[in-house]
C-alpha cells in the first residue's frame, strides 16, 4: 500500500473500482455508443463503468484525506461460497428453473457469512424468488424457466 495513504480499505476498494471500470470499457470500445435516445450496446457499460471510476477515484482520494482501520484477513470461505453459489445458478438456471437455482444461490451464498441464519436465509430466499419471478418473468419476459426441463416443464 501506498505509506501516504491513511485508509488502506479505501485506497485498495479504489483502485479495484478503476481497474473493473477502465476494464469494462476497454472491452466495449467495438460496440457501437449510440445515443442517449437509441442506445447503442456500449451505452450502458461505458456509463455504469466511467460512474465506477469516478467512486473509485474518490475512494482513493478519500483514503489519503480520513483515515481508517487496516484490512482484515483474507475471507476465502466467503470467496469460495458466492463463486461457487454464482457457478452452480448459471450451470442449473435452464435445467431446473429459477424456483430452484435461484433459492439455492442465496441460500449458499449467505451460508459464506458469520452470522448465517437458516430463517432470514430461507425467508430473503423466498422473497427474492418471487420477487425475480415478478420482475424477470412477468414484468420483462426474460426467457428463464420457472421450473426447468429437468421437471418437464
């Protein structure tokens, strides 16, 4: 870390945000930008990005002006759980539906914190299940099952 730096969680959040933004916009730079009326494909991401690194630099700039506690160990049983969690939703979505992968990736994901609750994790589940359903089903129509072919549906 930089020694002039007095909040290393701020400094190190920062430049991950700078790195993540100029990266996605890097990797949108072919698609066409269109307008604010006719979006183009790069539109959004190049938005959404350029608003990561503007809360990334402030977050730099921030770590040199307050200062802050130092950063804690590594959480690689967090890590591993919402990767895992994230994987196993994108691999089952189609094959079991969303009534399935969609309760299992909050439910493993919130087992990776300290303070898992098997009611509020069953409970957000739920909410977060119909909620989805609501919005990505009946609301845009994205084409995701509701139960999947692995139920004959």
């Amino acid at each position: 870390m930089n020694p002039m730096a007095h909040n290393a969680k701020d400094f190190w959040t920062g430049v991950i945000y700078v790195a993540i933004g100029t990266a996605a916009i890097f990797l949108s730079r072919d698609y066409g930008m269109g307008t604010a009326v006719k979006m183009g494909p790069a539109y959004f991401p190049t938005i959404l990005s350029s608003l990561l690194i503007l809360i990334g630099t402030i977050s730099i700039i921030r770590s040199f002006l307050k200062p802050g506690t130092p950063i804690g160990s590594f959480a690689i049983k967090g890590l591993v759980l919402v990767a895992l969690a994230t994987l196993l939703f994108g691999f089952i979505v189609r094959g079991a539906g969303m009534v399935i992968a969609l309760p299992l990736m909050i439910i493993i994901s919130a087992f990776a914190s300290t303070r898992f609750s098997w009611k509020y994790s069953l409970a957000l589940a739920a909410g977060v299940t119909v909620f989805c359903i609501l919005i990505f089903q009946v609301g845009l129509g994205v084409p995701l099952p509701i139960l999947g072919s692995w139920f004959g549906y």
